[in-house]
C-alpha cells in the first residue's frame, strides 16, 4: 500500500525555525570548511572532540548552562552544567595520564548510562586515546572478543558487570588497570584485588588539564560491528567525524541552544555516542539521560517531566510504543516534543502515520551505519516526509544506487547497493587490525554499504534489504558467525547455523539450527540448556530466541553451512539456486 506523502509543514508554524530550511540550497553550496569555521578547533591548533563538545562552551553563556540531566533506574536526578563536565572529564584525563596511557591506547568502558560514563568518555578523549564503549547487556564472550582484538590497557566497568566477566579478565595480557565505578555507593565490597575505584581516584586528580592535542585524522571511538564472516570488527573512528555529528545534529536532528534533546540509544552502540554524546553537545543542547530501559509509560513521563524536544529513537521502540497504544501516551503530556527522529532498522509507514496522529508529527527516519560515523540519509524538518522512505542524502556527501561490479550509478527506480562516495567526515578510518577487510568495503570509488536500496524520481531513498547475512534484532547488528561460535562451544553441538527470523516487533530475532554429536538426542530439555548457555556467554539481545534441531545442516560442496537455504527452509520460499548444495 502506497502512503501518502506528508506534506513539509509551514515554517512559520513550526515552534523553533528548523536549521536546514533550504535544503536544495545546501545541497548546491554546502563546503565541510563553513562547519570547520563553525567550530573552534583546538587553541593551540588540531582538533578534539571533547573540546568541540565540552570545553569551548565555557568561553560562552553556556559555561553554566545544563548540559546533562541524569535520571537514575530508581528515579535520583542529577544535573550537571558544561563548566562541570569539563571539571569532571579533566579528571579522568589525568586519572588516565597519571596511569601512563598514551595517546593511541585503547581505553574500554562496560558500564550502564550514568553520568560518570560521559566524565570517563571525555577524559579519554581528551588525553588522546581511544575509547572503547561496550553494550552492557553483553556477556563474556562479546567482552572478551572487543578486548582482546582491541588490546584494550583499561577497562571501566562497575562491580556486578565485573562480576559477569570475572573468568575472562585473566586471559587478556594486555589489559593493564581494571577501575571499578560505584555509583553513589549502591555496591558493597565493590573492589577486588588489584582493581582501581574510579571515585578515589577522581577525588585525587586536579580538575585543570592540557588537552593532547590531536589532529583531524587521530583515532577516537571505536565500536565493533557484525559482519557474515568471522568475528566483529573494530570500526575505528577519528577526531575529524566531529564535523558530521555536529553538523547532521543541526540538520536532521535540527538541535538548538533552548533544546532538551533524548537520545534512547545506548552508547555501546554507535548512535548513542555520536548522537548520545557527540552531536547533542557539540551544538550545545541540553541533553537527558535515562539510566533504565524501556518502558512505554515511563517513557512518556520522562517526555512530560523534563519537557523534551527534540527524541531520537529507533523502529523497535516505537512499534512497541505503538503496541502499548494511544491511551498510554494521552495519560501524559507529550505536547513539548516539536522533532521526533529514527533510526537503525526500517521504519514502517504506518509507525510515520502513527506519529502525525498521536504526536501531531512525523517521526523523521534517517539511515546510516557504524561505518559511516554520522547520519548520511534523512528526512529533514522542512521537507515532504515520505512515509517508509529514509529520506534524501545530506549536503556534501554523495549517496547513490551502483552496481557494485561496475561502479555504475543505476537510474531511479532501480534496486542495486546503497553505496557512499568517499571520503566524508565520519568515515571509520580502519577496522582495527584487520585491513583486507577494511579495503573490501570499497569498489570502484564507492564505499559499499551492504544494504540494497533504491532511490525515487525525488532523490528519496527506499530501504530493501541487506546484501549479506547480518541479522538486524531491534537495531543491533548481529553477525551470525558469533552465535555459531558460541553454540558450537556445547559439548552437545555439532554444527549450528543462524538466520534472522522476521518479528512483527524486534524487525528479526535470532534463529538458530543446530546438528547434535552422536549420543545427543534432540529433547526439550537440551534446548532449553542451549538457549541458556548462549544467553550466557552473549547477551539476551544477542543469543538466539529460537533453537530447532536439524539431523544435519545444509552445506556447500565446501563445507560452508548454507544459512540462506535455512531461512528459504524457514520461511517456505523457493530454495533458490542450490547446486553447490553438498550431496547427502
Ligand atoms: O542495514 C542498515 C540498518 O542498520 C545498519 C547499520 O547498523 P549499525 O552499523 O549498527 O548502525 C546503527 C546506527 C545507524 C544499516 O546498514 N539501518 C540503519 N538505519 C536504517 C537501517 N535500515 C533501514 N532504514 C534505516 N533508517
């Protein structure tokens, strides 16, 4: 069914005049040097995020303005102004400093969202190393991978997630320093031999500090992300991608300075550093953080109590939302919100419809990637927004549908790769040790996305799928190489195989098939066994919802596990061409 389009509102009638109000003008003038000059730059020359973010506000009014308001699981509020995270994240960097980190090391944090994660964030940042966020959903197994590909010295982490992760600290010879966060104290006997506590030693440390001062291209935040093959990879991230968050921020986020901006995301994952952190700060938003997870009525007080803006959320979250009903948000008062953005899987036209009526607004889909660093597609405040469309590429970035073995641009209406022209600001500089793959992302001039796509008469561009096997599950990418890895590790698994299984909420969930050894039978007990030792090892968001029993599973003549047969299997359609299939 084709949904109308959503006519641009009148500006005149909007509450704030929207950042990108001509967006054809853009698109033909735009020069990343004008948001070069918009930014400050470091005082003795180069460039740092955290001083983008922090530090150049105490030059102005906003020195004291409310940058954070923190809301606890349990419902404590904190508020904390920009002069105060600069005090708080000038610590951490000497914290860091008096620790011997260098820039370049590898700094890693697994800690829930509270305010001193974002003191830690900064502090690394600003000391020139490298920050390494981790989902603190995860179990060992994840942790461990991230570490140990990373060769992370320092990890930041709080005493239960310490405790989730105990047998794996031991096996990685490059991680130096283990500091332990107790907020407020809620843990008891929260160090264990050998560990740091991240209040004494940021009690200790002087709130003054020497930014290191980087350049454009020194590396900053690094997020792994799933591929088909092999374990994630680190995505490597310079300073430079500061221009894209702050400038995306304004143009399809469309912060400003009276702004009370949520970003829903956590800052394992990259939105909720780029636009968790980066972008928010950057133009000087004041920015609210909730500590706790979903919930559709707490959500919606959260909206009421501290009269927010602008919302930055995601499909899963709002179909959820949507699943609760229209009672559950007219309980509150949602009448502040005057921006509402998606993104991280497709957004249905009827969730774009939902929003007109029960927010009295689009909800504004955008589409990027880990790789790209920063939003490339969206649909911005003063244009038409076409319901199940993500929207029309930002000014100075080239997006377009090729043909990946010619690098052709293919005309509209075409199916074909969802391709980047190279470079842009927030383009992932590496993944980390692993340069064969880093090259393959990129053909004949394009960065390849690995999404198919295609794009309208208008310029719209339309989401069709991915081109490989990574599972999309309520927004997080999982690839499915890890589960396999993991499920294999039971002494009761002999192959195993893992699809993406479409889900009316979560977009897919995790399948897996799995072979047994000989002297395993398939019961209900095993399975159950084997749903929880991969929960065990992953993170609920991560291991598989479902498990089947196969005798065998289907294979090429080269052995590899054919999961895209499983999922025809699966889901009842042709098989497709199977002459590679291995004979039985
Ligand atoms: O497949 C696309 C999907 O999410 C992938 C990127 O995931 P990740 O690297 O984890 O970054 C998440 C933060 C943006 C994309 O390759 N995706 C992202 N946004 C959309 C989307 N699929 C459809 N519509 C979107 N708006």
């Amino acid at each position: 069914m084709d949904y109308p389009v959503i006519a641009k509102p009148d500006i005149s009638q909007l509450k704030a005049h929207p950042n990108l109000d001509d967006y054809a003008g853009a698109r033909a003038t735009f020069q990343w040097d004008s948001i070069r000059e918009e930014l400050d730059g470091l005082p003795g020359g180069g460039l740092n995020l955290a001083y983008e973010a922090v530090d150049r506000h105490l030059k102005t009014a906003r020195r004291t303005k409310t940058a954070m308001i923190w809301e606890g699981k349990n419902g404590e509020e904190e508020r904390y102004t920009f002069e105060q995270m600069a005090g708080q994240s000038n610590r951490f960097a000497n914290v860091l400093a008096g620790l011997g980190i260098q820039k370049g090391d590898r700094v890693f944090i697994f800690a829930e969202r509270f305010p001193e994660l974002y003191f830690a964030v900064f502090g690394t940042l600003k000391r020139g190393a490298v920050i390494g966020p981790l989902f603190s959903a995860f179990g060992p197994d994840p942790v461990k991978d991230r570490l140990e590909d990373s060769g992370a010295k320092v990890l930041i982490t709080t005493p239960d997630l310490r405790e989730r992760v105990k047998d794996i600290l031991p096996q990685l010879p490059e991680l130096k320093h283990i500091i332990i966060m107790n907020k407020n104290g809620r843990f008891k006997d929260a160090l264990k031999p050998g560990d740091l506590s991240f209040e004494d030693l940021m009690a200790k440390a002087s709130d003054q500090f020497q930014i290191e001062a980087t350049q454009e291209t020194d590396y900053s935040i690094m997020h792994y992300t799933s591929g088909t093959t092999g374990k994630p990879k680190g995505a490597v991230h310079c300073h430079r991608a500061v221009l894209g968050h702050y400038a995306t921020g304004k143009w399809a986020l469309d912060l400003q300075d009276q702004d009370i901006y949520w970003c829903t995301a956590d800052p394992g994952w990259v939105t909720g550093t780029s636009y968790g952190i980066s972008a928010p700060w950057t133009n000087g938003a004041t920015q609210l953080i909730y500590e706790g997870g979903f919930s559709a009525n707490r959500w919606y007080s959260l909206i009421d109590k501290y009269k927010v803006t602008v919302w930055y959320t995601a499909p899963t979250a709002i179909r959820l939302l949507m699943k609760a009903g229209e009672a559950a948000v007219k309980r509150h008062d949602v009448s502040s919100l005057r921006h509402i953005c998606s993104v991280g899987e497709p957004l249905n036209p009827e969730a774009v419809v939902w929003g007109t009526r029960v927010f009295d607004q689009a909800i504004h889909d955008n589409w990027w990637q880990t790789e790209t660093g920063h939003i490339l597609v969206a649909n911005y405040p003063a244009m038409d927004v076409r319901p199940g469309s993500m929207g029309r590429p930002i000014p100075g970035v080239e997006v377009a549908i090729v043909n990946v073995e010619t690098g052709a641009i293919l005309p509209p209406g075409t199916d074909g790769d969802l391709a980047v022209k190279p470079p842009w600001p927030g383009m992932f500089q590496m993944y980390w040790r692993n340069e064969a793959m880093y090259n393959s992302k990129f053909k004949n001039g394009w960065y390849i996305t690995g999404d198919r796509a295609h794009m309208d008469a208008d310029g719209y561009f339309w989401f069709v799928g991915r081109t490989d096997d990574v599972i999309n599950t309520a927004g997080h990418l999982v690839g499915p190489f890890e589960v396999e890895s993991a499920l294999i590790e039971h002494p009761a698994v002999a192959e195993a195989g893992v699809i993406g299984k479409p889900d009316p909420i979560a977009m897919e969930v995790v399948k897996a098939f799995v072979s047994l050894k000989d002297g395993y039978e398939p019961s209900e007990p095993l399975r159950q066994e084997l749903m929880r030792f991969a929960r065990q090892k992953l993170a609920a968001a991560v291991a598989p919802r479902e498990i089947d029993f196969l005798p065998s599973l289907p294979k090429t003549r080269s052995g590899k596990i054919m999961r895209r047969l499983l999922k025809a299997r699966e889901l009842g359609l042709p098989e497709g061409d199977t002459s590679t299939l291995e004979d039985d």
